[in-house]
C-alpha cells in the first residue's frame, strides 16, 4: 500500500467518529495533515464555503478567525474528507462553492476556537478519537480545550 493510500484510509476511519463532518471536519483535516507530514505524503488543506459563508470567507482571508462549510485535504491532487473523495454536490447545491488553502498554523488557529464550530462535534471526545486512529498529538493548546470544555459545558444548561 502506498503512503497516499494509507493516509486515505486512516483519513476515512475518522468517519467513524460521531458528526465528525459536522462540527469536527477541520480538526480531521488538520490531524491528516499531519499525520501526511509524519510519513512523508505532501497535503494541503482546504476550507470550502458555500453562499452563507461568505462572512467566515472574508474574515479568515484578513488573517482572522472563523470557520467553514467544510473543510477537505487534497493528496495526490484530489480532495478528500472522512467520506473518501470529496463529492462536493453532497455538501454544496450543484457543486458551487468557495475555496481557501490554509497554512498549518491558520488552521491551528482557527480549530482552537470552539465557538466558530458546529455544536454537534464533541470536541473533547473527537479531539481524542482523531489521536488514537492518526497517532499523533495535535497540539491543541491545554487553554484551547479549556475553551472546548467551558463552551460544552454552557450548552448543557
């Protein structure tokens, strides 16, 4: 098995996590990435938007902070998500969407922010589901799963 194939399947194991493409693509995305980077396998990450992302578009162009419709990784010059390649009339009404590359340390940024991010992901036990499956550390910073916790937490109440 090559090492693209093998980061495609492990990329297609986090589909087993709970909403993990709703709420959690971007943390899979950036956990593929390096996961990518440890065995050698170029990637990059993509975040897509549709229409009513246009305003997280914008601001994460102007070095802000935001989410997105979706996040992907392209291997080997085809985009990818948990589901295998990306079919993007599945996310997107008839395959129009906006797309912006980010570096490893945008995307660091922007996962750390829990309020950007569809609720439904839980970000504690998904953080640590991405480890286990990818074998890596994420380098999510201690004050940003603090941030995870109190915003889980508020939902409860």
């Amino acid at each position: 098995m090559s090492n693209s194939a093998e980061v495609i399947n492990k990329f297609k194991k986090l589909n087993e996590i709970n909403y993990i493409n709703q709420g959690g693509c971007a943390i899979a995305a950036y956990g593929v990435l390096k996961y990518s980077k440890k065995v050698n396998v170029p990637a990059k990450v993509y975040y897509l938007f549709d229409e009513y992302a246009v305003s997280d578009l914008l601001r994460l162009k102007n070095n802000g902070n935001g989410s997105c419709s979706h996040a992907v990784v392209e291997l080997d010059g085809k985009l990818y998500d948990s589901n295998g390649e990306f079919n993007g009339k599945k996310y997107f009404d008839g395959d129009h969407y906006e797309s912006l590359e980010l570096t490893e340390a945008q995307l660091l940024e922007s996962i750390s922010e829990p309020r950007h991010w569809n609720r439904l992901f839980n970000r504690i036990t998904g953080v640590k589901a991405i480890k286990k499956v990818l074998d890596i550390d994420l380098k999510i910073t201690k004050a940003s799963v603090k941030r995870m916790k109190n915003v889980c937490n508020n939902l409860e109440h």
